[in-house]
C-alpha cells in the first residue's frame, strides 16, 4: 500500500510538473514585457541623454505601454471570473491610449512627413474611447457584459477566453479610432515610398498595419467563436517593438555613418579651403610684390638724377685717379709710389660703383620676395645714401638717429628699404611744402629698440602735417596730395609692413610737421654670424 | 705767379673725388689745396685766394651757388669752374650768370680739366 501510495504521490508531482512546463505562457508574456521594458529603457536613456530625440522617448512609452498591456492580458488568460475579467479590459485602457500616441508620435518623428490633421483625429478617437471606457456606465468599452469565460487550449495551454458575452456599441468608436491610424499609418508608408526614403521606418508601418490587420481579425473570430485562443493578442506586440527598435538603431547607425562621412567631408572641405587660401595668399603676396616693385621703379624714376650722381661720384674719382697715374708715369722718373696709391684708390672706387649697381640692381629687379635676415641699421643707411645727392640738390639736410646693436628683423631688405625710401621722399616734398623763405629744418630718421619684440623705424619731418581727416585715408592706395605721383607709395608701403608682420603708422599736428614709422617685429631666433 | 705754381683749389664733398683731382691736378703741374665744404675754403680765401677754383655744386652746408655768390661779393676775383654730377641745365645757366668760367660735368676729362684750368688763369702751369 505504502509503495503504491508513493508511486501515485510520484507520478501526480510529475504530472504537476509536466503542467507546470506545458504552462509556458505564463513565462513567456512576463519575459516577452521585461524584454519590451528593457528596450524601451535603453531608449528612454538615450533620450536623457539626448532630449531632441523625440522619436526616443515615443519608443520608451510605446515598449512601457506594451509591457503593462501583455501583463494585464495575462491576468485574463488566468482568470476564470467575468468579473476580473473585466475588469481587466477595463483596465487595459490605461496603456492601449499610451501606446497608440506613441505609435503616432514614433512614426511622425522618425518619418517626417506624417499628416498631422490625421494624426490628431486618430488621437482625438482614442482619447474619445479612453473617456468613455472609464467614465461610462459599461464595464468598460468592449463589452456591456461578460455572462460567462470559457476555458480554450491554445498551443498546448489552458486559456480563458469569452464565453457568452454582449459588445459595448462604443466600442465601434475604437474601431474608428484604429483605423485613422491605419489611414495614418498608410499614408506616411505612401509618401515614404514616393520619396524613395526612410525604408526602416517603412518597415515599421508595414508591421504596424500587418499587426492591426491581424488583431481586428483575431479578436472577431474569436469573439465568433470560429478560433479558439485567447481573445487578445498583445504578445504579437513584441515583433513591433523589435522593429521599432531596430529602426532607431538603424537610424542611430546612419546617424554615425553620416557623422563620419559630414568628417570625411569636413576634411575634405578644410583641406579645399586651405588650398584656396594658400592659392589666394600666393596670389595676393605676388600682386603685392608686383605693385611694390611698380612703386618702386617709379619712386627710382623720380631718383634717377640723385642715381646717377651717386655711380658718377666713384666713376669721377677713377677717371681723374687713371689720368693722374698716366702723367705721374710719363715723369722721369715715374712716381711710382703715387701710382701704387692711385691704382688702390682705383680699386677701391671701383668697389664701390660696383656696390651702387648692384643695390640698384636689386631695387629695380621684379623678385619674389625673400624673407631674410635683415640689419635694420644696415638698410637706414643704403637709403640715405642712395638719397643724399637728392637731399643735396633740394637743400635739405637729414640727421640719423640710429641706435647701436639694433637686432635684426627678418624681411625682404630691397622692400623694406622701399618703405624707408618712400617715407623719406614724403618727408622731403613736405618740408618743401612748408617752405615759407624760413631756415629748413633737418628731416630726422629714428631707428630703436621699441620693446623686446619690436624695432621701431620712424621719420619725422616739420612740414605742414597730415589733417586728422586725413590720417586714415592716406593709406588707401590712389590717394596722394602730390601734383605728381599715383598715390601708391603709402599704400604699397602699408602692405609691405604688414607682410613683414608690422605695423605702419603715422602721427601728425597740423602745423607741426609729421612722423612716419613702421614697427618691425624681432627676429625669433636671430642669425648666427 | 711767375715765381711759383698755379694754385688751383679744389671744392668738394666727395673725398674720393677730392684726392683723384688733387693728384690729377698735382701731376699737372699745380699747386693744389682742397676742401671738403664751402665754408672751409671761404674761410681760407680771407687768407689768400686761390688762382683758380674747381668748384661743385651741391654740397652739405654752403652750396656752390652760394660760394659763387659770396667770391663774387669779396674782393677776391678768383675764376670759378664749375664741376659737378648734377648736369642739369638751368643748373649750368645759374652757374654761367653767376660769372663762372666753365661748367663741367662728372666724369670729366681730367685733360679737359686742366686745360680750362688753364685758359681761365691764362697761361699753362708748366
């Protein structure tokens, strides 16, 4: 007796246990809602994260909505009480309308192109039926009453189901409200197609009409009693959020696609800007060097007497040193002492008008300009030289200030000797415009150490001034006071300093003459001897 | 003046040029003083004045229009040879009116020199 008590004790706990797993739905909807949960958490997180991603937020409520709606279905798959039962559906109420303006607002985000018109009467639907689900006299909208449930087997388990039952005429409302969406849900696939765009989005509407398509279907031929299952099917529910999800992973994977390929494009854009920039530097700093060398040329023309003199000087003192020697040679005896003197003057005068045509050369000459180191001292003092003859012949005189052990700038010498040229030529015609039968004050060239980094070059002059009107506006290239000349020297010289990392400036008071400079930065690491 | 050379001095800024006419001149058969401004040779001509004066023309300080000037307003009548790299001709045409004997231009030919040196004492130096 014992043993049969305990075999039958055996086999009714295996049979229980065999139950117990053939139940699987009761595991299956708990873990098909904790899935949609999790998804929909991620997604709510993305949107913390990124609060413009409305289409984020859409899917979280969506996968809450589903989850709290297969739970609820649940509850009515295990109930045999009407009772529970509606309350139940009545209940389901709560997430459906979350679901659906979720749905909505996913699909307009993501899709750009849904109609809203439409899209607010679906939701004006739903809400309708909401309404009337928890504030009408019915159970709730489905159903005026649950006579009796009855017990199904579907896929191997024991489901209720509705029995014997009368429809809530509201429920027609419901009806209408999911088939706006539909319509909503049509037209934004239509557009989509059209444009030939968004097909995970497309993707997603197909899935939504095939679930509704399905779930009107289901829940009639169940209600007619043609299919014996449980009368909701929200478990179908997951195959959408899996969509949808993917849709927002494929449109966060485009996202970073797009983000490296905007990269790519940006570099490239970069890498076409800086070539255009390097293009139009080039450009600019020949043009510049072209209206520097035809300022220059012309400012030469204007110097060609003082020129001139400054080569005859040394040709004059070879000539008269050569005919000198051929009478101390023709003495007898010869002067030979005199003629060794002589032919070292020679040499030497030689030398120097060597030197004259090679700095002339290199004043008219139409080069690149050649960042060098540069001597400021050195170049102050080729220009005075190159207008001495002219400062003579005009009368006047020209003191130098320069300061010992200047350190050098790095520059073109021929254009910053330019500048200089061109301030001092200024200097000369304003002091002659001053003239007024008065003793002609000297014109002073200033060279310093303005500051650790800077060397300051400057001219001053005691002619009639610059206008304070003027001050700006004598920069601009074609502005000249001057009867003669095309108002470029400033201009040019401007450019040139500014080239050269400087600063041209000017201070004057009419009346009391005009300093002309320029601030030429320091050689960073300066030459080695 | 029979007794020694002509002195011929010599005015110029240049020291270059100065020293080549000086020996130019010298090998010529002159007496030759030179000066590197106006103002030092009108300050020696209160001393003696020269048989004759290669002069130039522009200068720091004094110019030579202005030594032309001063000489001819002085009682010493010293004849004046214009020597000078800026050949301009209003320039020559001052210097003419100004009473100077001959103009010349830079380089100038040291015989040619010496000759007008020559006609303008009025005898050779030799």
């Amino acid at each position: 007796m014992a043993a049969a008590s305990s075999r039958r004790q055996l086999q009714d706990s295996t049979a229980q246990a065999i139950d117990g797993l053939m139940n699987w739905i009761e595991f299956a909807l708990p873990m098909l809602a904790g899935a949609s949960l999790t998804l929909g958490l991620v997604q709510a997180m993305v949107w913390l994260r990124h609060r413009g991603q409305w289409a984020s937020l859409a899917f979280a409520l969506a996968a809450s909505a589903i989850a709290a709606v297969m739970l609820i279905e649940l509850a009515t798959l295990r109930t045999d009480d009407p009772a529970v039962f509606q309350r139940m559906v009545w209940l389901a109420h709560l997430p459906l309308p979350v679901l659906f303006i979720s749905l909505i607002a996913y699909i307009d985000q993501l899709s750009g192109c849904g109609r809203r018109g439409l899209a607010l009467a679906a939701i004006a639907a739903r809400l309708a039926t909401t309404a009337i689900n928890f504030l009408g006299s019915a159970p709730n909208i489905h159903f005026l009453e649950v006579k009796s449930l009855r017990q199904v087997e579907f896929l191997g388990n024991t489901v209720s189901t509705i029995g014997e039952a009368t429809p809530n005429p509201w429920y027609s409302l419901t009806m209408l409200a999911n088939l706006l969406l539909v319509a909503y849900v049509l037209d934004v696939l239509v557009a989509l197609r059209r444009r030939g765009v968004g097909i995970d989005v497309q993707r997603v509407c197909w899935v939504i009409l095939a679930f509704y398509a399905f779930a009107v279907g289901w829940g009639t031929l169940v209600t007619e009693g043609v299919v014996q299952g449980p009368y909701g099917s929200s478990s179908l529910w997951v195959v959408v959020v899996v969509v949808m999800a993917y849709a927002l992973g494929a449109d966060l994977i485009n996202a970073r696609k797009t983000e490296l390929r905007l990269r790519d494009l940006e570099a490239h854009a970069q890498e076409y800007e800086r070539s255009v920039r390097e293009r139009f530097e080039q450009a600019a700093a020949l043009h510049r060097d072209e209206l520097a060398h035809l300022s220059r040329v012309a400012m030469l023309g204007e110097l060609s007497g003082s020129l001139v003199h400054e080569l005859n000087q040394p040709l004059a003192a070879i000539l008269s040193n050569a005919q000198a020697a051929q009478r101390f040679i023709g003495r007898e005896p010869p002067d030979l002492a005199e003629v060794r003197n002589i032919l070292e003057d020679i040499v030497a005068n030689d030398r120097r008008a060597g030197q004259v045509i090679a700095r002339l050369r290199a004043l008219f000459r139409k080069d690149r300009s050649q960042q060098r180191d540069v001597d400021v001292r050195q170049i102050v003092g080729e220009v005075l030289q190159l207008i001495r003859n002219d400062l003579l012949n005009r009368g006047i005189a020209i003191e130098a200030a320069l300061e010992d052990e200047l350190p050098v700038v790095t520059g073109d010498a021929v254009q910053l000797q330019q500048v200089l040229l061109n301030l001092a030529m200024n200097a000369c015609e304003a002091v002659e415009a001053a003239e007024a039968g008065g003793v002609r004050e000297p014109i002073r060239v200033r060279a310093r150490r303005k500051d650790a980094q800077i060397i300051e070059v400057s001219i001053s002059d005691c002619g009639p001034g610059v206008p304070e009107a003027e001050l700006e506006r004598i920069f601009r290239p074609f502005i000249t006071t001057k009867a003669k000349g095309m108002g470029l020297g400033l201009a040019v010289s401007r450019s040139i300093v500014e080239a050269h990392g400087g600063r041209l400036w000017v201070i004057s008071a009419p009346g009391h003459g005009a300093t002309f400079g320029f601030d030429l930065p320091v050689c960073a690491s300066p030459a080695a001897a | 003046m029979a007794n020694r050379y002509p002195r011929v001095a010599v005015v110029d800024d240049e020291a270059d040029v100065l020293r080549a006419m000086q020996r130019l001149l010298r090998a010529a058969g002159f007496e030759v003083e030179v000066y590197a401004t106006g103002e030092a040779f009108l300050t020696s001509v209160k001393d003696h004045c020269p048989d004759c004066v290669l002069l130039d023309l522009h200068m720091p300080g004094i110019s030579g229009f202005e030594v032309q000037a001063q000489l001819n307003a002085c009682s010493c009548a010293v004849p004046v040879i214009i020597i000078t790299g800026h050949d301009t001709a209003s320039a020559q045409v001052r210097a003419m009116n100004g009473g100077a004997f001959g103009f010349l231009r830079k380089p100038a030919d040291g015989d040619l020199v010496v000759s007008m040196i020559e006609r303008a004492i009025g005898g050779s130096a030799h």
